[in-house]
C-alpha cells in the first residue's frame, strides 16, 4: 500500500468525489458550503491532499482513503477555536477530511499523514470530531489528542436542511507528539518523489502513545467530520 500527495487536479476532484462518497455511505449526509464568506473549495485548495492506493500501478479512480492537511499560514484554522494565535502558524498543521473506503485504510491514511506531521515539524496538530455517536474519540485519544475547549459550530459543510455540524476541537502537542514521532521512527517505508509518495510493508504499526489518555476511552461521543469510515 502507498500513499501519494495529490498535484494534478483531476486527482484532487476525485478525493473530494471520494469523501463525499465516503460521508454518503456511514450516514453522514453533509453538503460542502461555497459561498463568498465561507468556501470549502478554497479551504481544499489551500490543503495537501493525500490518497491511499492498494497497489503502485492503481490510478487515481482506484484510492481507497485520504485525509487532507494544511498549516495555518497558508489557510486559517477552520473554526475560530482554539485559540493559537500564540503560536507561528505555519507551526500547527490542521487535518481534516480523513475519510476510507476499504478497512484498514484510514488508518493508513493517519501513518502517512503522522510521517508529514514529523517530517514538517510540527509544533501542533489540530482536528475537529462533530458531535455524535462514534468511537473515534477513542480513536484519536488513543493517538495522544486532546479536547481543548467546548464543541463549537463547523462552518464549511451543513446538512441538506441547512443545519451545520457542532464539533469537538482536538489537539496533538507535547509528549504525546514526540511519542508520535518516536512511533514514525520504527516504521519501514519507501519515500519517493521527493517525499510525494510514501510505500508501506504489511508489517507497518504505529503506536505513538500507551499512557492512559486525559479524557476515558468509554467517553465515545463524537464522529469526525474529517473521518468518514467506521473505523480509522
């Protein structure tokens, strides 16, 4: 299996094809906002977008999972908390849009986007999980990330009776991100292109963080807006 960053745009419009795809199929019926003071597609455009692929010669129409990324320099945070303005944004990598069509994928999809976190330097990873009823809160604790603050409205996608998601904004900073980097470490993978496609062995597992987690795994009420599958 192998993860490829997206340059050309055919590509990148079949990744956003695939997580509506992907939202359809677990029942999140969610429509991208577009209009002049909110846009998705500008959001998209700003990100790095990565795709799974089972085998090297698939093309673009066969990936199987993504998740998109960018810093806060070349496009602010999606919503307005937390408050970061504390640190250089480039320094906080916001991921989103992490969606899978095949088991086992998604979790694919977060090494490759983990190797990026390291590789980058970041100082700070940042999702949001909309509100709901889903194990990916332990999912992502499991992870090292933390709550930091309370729901709050996500404004690039609503419900086709206009209603938008809340989310829970989450954090990945500190120990837990050097644990995360110390887990990158161990993985044996490929870098080719310059670094544009990242291959994995079967044998890949990425356990960056083993201390108990600062909110209880058994607390499972939220599902990502930015991950689709039932699973990661």
């Amino acid at each position: 299996m192998e993860m490829r960053l997206l340059t050309k745009g055919v590509e990148r419009n079949i990744f956003a094809e695939r997580v509506a795809e992907a939202r359809a199929r677990h029942g999140g019926l969610y429509k991208e906002i577009c209009s002049q003071g909110t846009d998705n597609r500008a959001r998209l455009a700003s990100a790095n977008l990565y795709a799974m692929f089972e085998n090297q010669q698939d093309s673009a129409e066969q990936m199987v999972a993504g998740i998109a990324m960018h810093n806060l320099e070349v496009f602010p945070q999606s919503c307005s908390k937390p408050d970061l303005s504390h640190l250089y944004p480039r320094s906080v990598l916001e991921c989103s849009d992490h969606w899978s069509l095949s088991k086992g994928a998604g979790m694919r999809a977060w090494q490759g986007a983990a190797i990026e976190v390291v590789r980058l330097q970041a100082f700070m990873v940042l999702a949001y999980l909309a509100v709901g009823l889903s194990d990916h809160m332990g999912f992502y604790a499991a992870m090292g990330f933390v709550r930091a603050g309370d729901p709050v409205e996500y404004p690039y996608v609503e419900t086709f009776d206009g209603v938008r998601p809340w989310v829970w904004p989450m954090i990945l900073e500190g120990k837990p991100l050097q644990n995360l980097t110390l887990g990158v470490a161990q993985l044996r993978v490929e870098r080719l292109d310059n670094h544009q496609t990242v291959r994995f062995l079967n044998s890949n597992r990425l356990r960056p963080f083993t201390s108990r987690p600062e909110f209880p795994l058994s607390d499972r009420v939220a599902m990502p807006v930015n991950n689709t599958n039932e699973r990661a």
